[in-house]
C-alpha cells in the first residue's frame, strides 16, 4: 500500500506540474499575441495597467460609417463645433497627434474648439465617450451632436478635409487657400520640336543628342541618360538599342549607343556629366582636359541603370532625386516628389520623404503614418500635379518631370509664372498621398511605362 500511495503521490505531483506548465504557456502566449494585435495596429488599447477597470473602456467604438455610440454632449459656451481627441500621452500615433492639434488651436481659435483627453493619466475624463482604442477623434457640431468619429492617427488635412465634408467651416490653412489650376499654357512652346527633349522637355544640346529610330520616325532626347529612361519604361518585350544613336563629342556625328566610348565625369553638384565619342583614343585625349573616366556601354549602361525610382522604377540620378526613408530602416529614392509619395501604395509602409522646393530649392519633409499625411515641415506645404486635360474633362499626368512641392502658395505661384507652357492643378500633399493610395497593384506596375516611342507633334 505505501509503494502504491508514493507512486500515486508522484503521478499526481507530475500531473500537477504538467497542468501548470501549459496554463504559463497559454498566458504567454496570450500576452504576446495581444502586444503583436496592438503593434500591427498602431493604436493602444485605452486603458494602461493601472486602469484596467476605467469606464471609458465600458462602451466598444463606433464605426466611422455608422451612427456614434457616445451620447451627445451639451453646446459649449462659445457655440463652436468641438473636436475631441482621447489619447493618452505616452501612445506612438497619440503623440504624432499632438503637434496636429495644437496647429488646429492656433489657426481656427476662433471656429473650433480643441479638446484633448488623457485617459491613463485621468480615466473618468473619457467616460461616456463610447472609446476603446486610443487616439481616438470626436467630431461634434455646434449643438453637441456628435457627426464622425476616427480610431488612430489622422492628419490635419484629414481632420480640416472632414470638417468641410461634414459642411461646417472651421477654417484652417488646408481650407483657406483656393484651388488654382491652369489646364491650357499661358503661352505657347515656339521651340522647333527637334530641339526638345521627348522624354523631359528640355532643351536638346547638339552635342548630347541621342535618338531613338521608331516606326513612327525619329524620337529625340537631351542625353543619354533621358534615353535609358525611357528606354527602361517600355513595356515591348523585344526592345533592344541597336535603333538608338547618340552625338560623338568630337565630331558632332551620330553613333550607335552601344559601339560608343563615354567619358563619365562629375560637376560640382556631384551629377554625372557624359560625354559620348565614337572614337576610344579621342575619350583619351578629352580626359586629360575634363577628367573622369573611360567606359564601354556595358559599364556606362549599368552605373546609369544602377540607381531606380522605388515606385515606378525607373533610373534616376540620386542627386535629381527625393530621398525616400521607408519603416524598417530602409532608405531608397523616388524619380519625382508624387512617386516618393506613391511608395507608400507601392510598399504598404510609411515613409520620410525628403524633397525640395522647386522655386527656391530649400528643404521639404512630408512623414506618413498609417497611410496619413503626419508631418509636413513647413506646414504650408502645397503640390503642383502637371497634367493635362481632354475635352471630356480627363485628367492625365505630364509625367515625373512636371510634378513638384512647394513650402508655400506663393512660392506654387510664383513657378507657374515662370513656366507658361506648365499645365496641371494645385494640390494639398495629402489629396497627393490618396491619390496615390487609390491605386491597383496592376495600375502601381503599370506607373510612367510607355507602351512604345512615338515623335512628339
């Protein structure tokens, strides 16, 4: 009997240690597939550890696209609509959501109330309000009538762009400037179509001249490099160079592309600078004069094709480029400012863009989160989308060349003026980014391809 009770004794005791074992590895695991939801999320459950059994968690959250869950709060005394935001102070999007709102406090003082509600410092303070993840945003009107809610990080733009939609005037940078657009140029582009570049519109230099020989006739381009750019976005499986001629340097001749010697150098801003010759030994003699160095078409063509837009993936120059820092420590480049922001659709992931003004040059940044504009420094930054439009009101791009970002209006102005031939409309960065985001994966694969060459009338 004592043999048989000491092996019971034992059995049981491992039993016991068992049952212990697995219920410590569902808690594990429950708490880290809870963090890895809340990660992926980007928002926060409302209440912190120490307020587990705060009210403002009673209630689940309204949808955006049904009728609010909160009560109704009484008019304010002002009789100005009011935007809540419950957050807390320590929360990633919450702390994005900060600066945000105090530009709404300073610009529409005096058509919005701003409220913001701190629910692990002061949990009843967001009781009633129907919030379950943090930051949330309450629009209410004038009357107290609540009319839209949003969970998570939303832009200024956003917010001002909700409020307009909703029918109710609160002002704002984003609201108070005017559209502008001009879909026919002020003036006409007299250069003969010989001297213009297909690809960018610049100026053909007759020592640069590159073309490509098409069905069609001759299509021109200022360089080589505007030629491998187009070349890269064409969608003809069987495209090849050898229709593709380009200027030799010393004697002003055409020569193919590939059978060419390039002397590849570097100006002060660090931009290569190419210079083609059909002869080896005149690349020689050049090179003792402007320096740089000797390649074939094979090394010339793979260092002008090393560098690629991450949106639409054509070559570019990093120094004509917007640099691109994407979420995971990842910095790449974008061919155009609208591209830099399209990495966003092309990814999933947020990014820093690093742009410059296209009147003055200075320093530009526009930060995303959650697919919302989050940052933009200066925050009177505005967007030029070149384009044209047909008689059925079909609006199409003009291409990578002729989009750009400007730290103010007048600054948008001011470029317009200086470039009579541009067409196209000003935008807000973040109807850029929507723009951007409404776009299919095919139509993302598809971005600045060009299904054939064809001589500009």
């Amino acid at each position: 009997m004592g043999t048989n009770d000491s092996s019971a004794q034992t059995g049981a005791s491992t039993l016991q240690k068992i049952l212990t074992v697995v219920v410590l590895l569902i808690a594990i695991g429950a708490v880290v597939y809870v963090k890895r939801m809340n990660k992926e999320s980007g928002s926060a459950v409302v209440p912190a550890p120490e307020a587990s059994n705060s009210r403002a968690n009673a209630t689940p959250p309204a949808s955006p696209d049904i009728a609010p869950l909160s009560k109704d709060v009484p008019p304010t005394k002002s009789g100005l609509p009011r935007l809540v935001d419950v957050g807390a102070g320590q929360c990633i999007p919450c702390k994005l959501m900060a600066p945000i709102l105090e530009d709404l406090r300073r610009e529409c003082a005096d058509k919005l109330e701003v409220e913001f509600i701190d629910v692990w410092k002061d949990p009843d303070a967001g009781e009633g309000y129907g919030v379950q993840t943090i930051p949330t945003q309450i629009f209410y009107d004038a009357t107290g009538q609540e009319r839209f809610r949003h969970q998570g990080f939303l832009g200024k733009e956003d917010i001002l762009a909700k409020w307009e939609e909703l029918g109710v005037d609160v002002g704002g940078s984003a609201q108070a400037t005017p559209a502008f657009s001009r879909w026919e140029p002020a003036q006409p582009d007299t250069r003969p179509k010989d001297q213009v570049c297909y690809l960018c519109d610049g100026d053909i230099n007759a020592k640069t001249r590159t073309i490509l020989n098409t069905p069609g006739g001759d299509v021109l381009f200022c360089s080589t490099h505007c030629y491998l750019i187009t070349h890269a976005s064409l969608t003809d499986p069987e495209k090849s160079h050898e229709k593709a001629s380009t200027t030799d340097w010393a004697t002003g001749a055409l020569h193919p592309v590939t059978a060419s010697t390039y002397l590849y150098g570097m100006d002060s801003q660090g931009r290569p600078t190419v210079r083609a010759f059909a002869d080896s030994a005149a690349a020689t003699a050049e090179q003792q004069n402007f320096g740089g160095n000797i390649l074939n078409w094979r090394a010339f063509e793979r260092k002008e094709l090393s560098t690629r837009c991450a949106f639409c993936d054509r070559p570019v120059y990093p120094e004509d480029a917007s640099v691109v820092h994407v979420d995971g420590g990842i910095q790449t480049w974008a061919c155009c400012v609208m591209c830099g922001l399209g990495v966003v659709a092309r990814t999933g992931s947020d990014i820093d863009l690093e742009a410059k003004d296209a009147l003055t040059g200075e320093a530009l940044r526009v930060v995303t989160y959650e697919g919302h504009v989050a940052v933009l420094e200066p925050s009177t930054m505005v967007a030029w989308a070149g384009a044209t439009k047909d008689a059925a009101g079909k609006i199409s791009s003009t291409g990578c060349f002729k989009q750009a970002f400007f730290a103010t209006d007048e600054h948008l102005r001011q470029w317009v003026e200086q470039h009579p031939t541009a067409t196209g409309q000003r935008v807000t960065i973040r109807q850029a980014l929507e723009a951007k985001l409404k776009l299919t994966p095919e139509q993302i694969s598809k971005a600045c391809k060009i299904g054939e060459c064809t001589p500009k009338q």
